[in-house]
C-alpha cells in the first residue's frame, strides 16, 4: 500500500492566519543529541579505620518487657465481672470480706504467702470450681 501525503501547504496557510509559522521550522534539522554525562567516580585513598566496635543492641522481649513493669496488684487488675463473680460464689455475696480478702493478698511478698492465706482463711472454698481455678491463677499471674 502506498501512501502519499497530502498537499499540507493549504492547511498551514490557514494555520497560519491563527499563529504565524515559518514553513522551514517543520524541515528544520534535527535537534542535537544531548551528550550524556558521566558520573565522577571518586576513589577513597585515605585507609578505613575502626575506631569503635559495636555490639548488637538485644532486643527486649516480651519477658524482658513484663519483668520491668511493675507488679499489677489484683485491685486493679481485676475486671468488674471478676469481682461480682468471686464476691458471689467465693466470698458468698459480702463485697466487704473480698475486698479486705484482696487488699490482704496485695500486701504479701509471693504466692507461697497468698496460697497460705487463702488456705487458712477460706477452707470452705471448692478447690475444683471454675471461680476458685481463675482466681488461684490470677494469684500465681500476680506473683510471678
């Protein structure tokens, strides 16, 4: 297929009513091509030297994390359901024997200390109920 342009001097007549164009800017020569630049490489020539080495820093782990905080005390890392539920099933409904109960656990030094008092002042408790199981865990979480 051939394919023969066609007349364009009519077109750039009319064209050139609107913005005057000089018909050699179309047959121009092409534009020179940009030289390309080169990166200067530089070379180091004074010797590297280590002055200091540096050890790894340790990542703290969520261990490191919790053993640094300080130790939560059951007043205030009891949830309100916690607190309905072993008022009623383990201190039989009197909030006022829990919270002396809990205030009592809070000042001793371990759980060899908690377990004790729990096991003297509360023999009447059901060792195998869910409420007694959560709070001896709570205890142990505290302590440890």
């Amino acid at each position: 297929m051939n394919f023969t342009p066609e007349d364009f001097e009519s077109y750039i007549s009319v064209f050139n009513k609107i913005l005057p164009v000089e018909i050699e800017s179309f047959y121009g020569t092409q534009p020179k091509p940009i030289p390309e630049s080169k990166p200067k490489i530089e070379i180091q020539t004074k010797p590297l030297v280590i002055t200091e080495i540096l050890e790894p820093k340790a990542i703290p782990t969520l261990a490191d994390n919790l053993a640094k905080q300080k130790t939560v005390k059951l007043k205030e890392s009891l949830t309100i359901n916690q607190k309905f539920m072993f008022t009623k099933i383990l201190f039989h409904g009197d909030f006022e024997i829990f919270s002396e109960a809990i205030d009592k656990l809070d000042r001793l030094d371990n759980l060899t200390q908690a377990m004790k008092f729990i096991e003297d002042g509360y023999p009447d408790w059901d060792n195998e109920s869910e409420e007694y199981e959560e709070f001896i865990e709570i205890l142990q979480n505290r302590f440890n």
